[in-house]
C-alpha cells in the first residue's frame, strides 16, 4: 500500500492538471494521471474546457452527463477525465484505442532517463469512413502540408450540395489537414495522423478515416515521433488494469459498427473482467486467487455509466 501512495504522490507533484508527458509506471501498474475538477466561467463552453486540459468532446460529455456543451453556467463544477487505464497491447511506439478516441506514445526510453507516456485526445473515421485497425508504421511526415481532395470527398459534396471541393487546397489556415501531418504505412498509404482547422471536432468520429488532433498536440507530437515508429490501432471499448493488486476498469461505448458484437455489453464486460483475472491467477501466487474478489456492484456501476474513467471494481 505505501508503494501505491508513493507511486500517486509522485505521479501528483510532477505533472500538472494538464500534463501531457508522464512517467510511465512499472509493470505492475496500468494506469497513470489524476482525475480532477474545474469551475466553468461564463465565457467559455464544455469544449473550451475540454481543450484547455488535454480532453476530447465525447470523453467531457460522458464524464459530465448533467453538464450542458454549450452552456455550463458560470461556477458550474467539470470533472476533468484526465486519468487513464493503459491499453492492453506493447507499450511501444504510437498506440490509437479507437472508441476511446485517445493516442499513447511510448518514447524509446534514453539512457539515464525514465519511462514516459504522451497522450493526447483524437477523433477518428466516421462509421462509413472507417478508421482501419492493424499495426503500421509512420512512413512521411510533412509541415504545412497541401490536401488533394480524393474524388469520392468531391461527389459527396456535389450530393450533399456544398460548393465543389477545389483539386487542391493550399497549406494554411483554411487547410482541413491544418499545420502538421504524418502518414500511415496503411495498403493504400491514404490515412493521415494531423491537425484540423476545426479543432472543437477533437474527440468525435468526424473524419473520413484519418486521425485529427488539436493543432498544439500535433505540433508537439510531430517533434518527438520519427518516421518508422510503430502505430498500433487497436478497439478496445473494455480496458482493465492494475494498481498492484486492485483491478480497475475503464469502459467506453462500443463503436457503432459493433452493435451487434456488444449487444450484450454486461456479459463481454463479465467475460473480459475474468479472463483478465485469470490470466493474472496464472502467473502470481495462490494467495492472491484466495484474496481476490470482485465488487460487483461497482462493477454494475461501471456498466451502466461507461463514462471512460476507471473505476476500482475489486475489494
């Protein structure tokens, strides 16, 4: 327990609210970052708010059910969804959790420095863009980059009656692609991690597959990742973790594509919970098997809300 409280206390005092680099924990612990809250002004919406702290727009809304976008109140309380169960793959290089919405870098660690992790909120493809998963590569990274609208954007336009979208649109202000890009090693090489001259569209499926980031966390993660660094793009609604031996559970609607998949979300959160459990049972000692139970009603909570933070569902 008192490795728990260092490991917290350490994690509180040298990151900000809104910190964007941590240390990443060792392996016994899966989650890092702090939930805190804020007080709405009467100047600025949820999505303001949701900017200034490092947050996406579906991740601010889930986690403030009763708060409203557009029109918080002044001294309306916000809670700052700012702490993070690791996705269960390789703590390697570019990592996008797809219902999440949220990218994790794992830098390659310099000698004589600690472990970090960057995260940053994303939005993805919408349902007839699909966001492709797999692993890749960054193969090309480009400032100022000009955007070639494909053919079939064009037509959707015509259909939609939009003014005709032109052959190519110049790097600046006005570019969709915004400031920063870099390209995804995917079959058609047409999948772009950039910024967005739309930035309050951070967070939602908007895209037409490519990952949008707000323009400073493009421009700072641009700086750090090389060409060749691996991408995982993963969908992992359901995320469990460990803070030595209490279980934590962060769930996330499903994507739409998957209704059917998760009609029934309880029993794949169930299955999921146990074969996470025993695959721990199977490399600890008995002890902890006699020890451990989960509390259900917490993890009835968890379902119900699927608000994106973890959720402590072990006594």
């Amino acid at each position: 327990m008192h490795r728990i409280i260092l490991f917290l206390v350490i994690s509180i005092v040298a990151n900000s609210i809104k910190a964007e680099t941590w240390t990443l924990p060792p392996d016994d612990i899966d989650i890092f970052g702090q939930i805190h809250t804020t007080v709405a002004s009467q100047e600025e919406t949820l999505l303001d708010i949701a900017r200034r702290y490092e947050i996406g727009q579906l991740e601010i809304l889930l986690a403030n059910p009763d708060v409203d976008r557009w029109l918080p109140g002044d001294g309306a309380k916000v809670i700052l969804p700012n702490r993070y169960v690791i996705p269960n793959v390789d703590r390697k290089g570019l990592v996008l959790n797809l219902p999440e919405m949220r990218i994790y870098y794992f830098p390659k660690v310099k000698k004589g420095e600690k472990p970090t992790v960057i995260t940053h909120p994303v939005s993805i493809g919408r349902m007839d863009w699909e966001t492709p998963l797999g692993k890749t590569t960054i193969v090309g990274k480009r400032k100022n980059p000009t955007w070639t609208p494909p053919q079939s954007l064009k037509d959707e336009a015509i259909a939609a009656g939009d003014p005709p979208l032109p052959n190519v649109v110049p790097a600046g202000p006005d570019n969709p692609l915004g400031l920063h890009a870099m390209r995804l090693g995917t079959a058609n090489g047409s999948y772009l991690i950039h910024g967005t001259n739309k930035p309050y569209g951070v967070g939602m499926r908007v895209s037409h597959g490519c990952v949008r980031m707000y323009p400073e966390d493009i421009e700072s993660l641009f700086d750090k990742v090389s060409v060749g660094t691996q991408v995982q793009l993963i969908n992992q609604p359901i995320k469990l973790g460990w803070l030595v031996d209490s279980l934590f559970i962060e769930l996330h609607p499903p994507l739409e594509e998957d209704a059917e998949e998760y009609e029934n979300y309880t029993q794949r959160v169930i299955e999921a919970t146990n074969d996470f459990i025993a695959q721990r049972i199977e490399n600890t000692v008995e002890s902890f098997a006699a020890d451990f139970s989960i509390d259900d009603q917490m993890l009835a909570q968890a379902i119900a809300e699927k608000n994106g933070m973890p959720i402590l569902i072990s006594r």
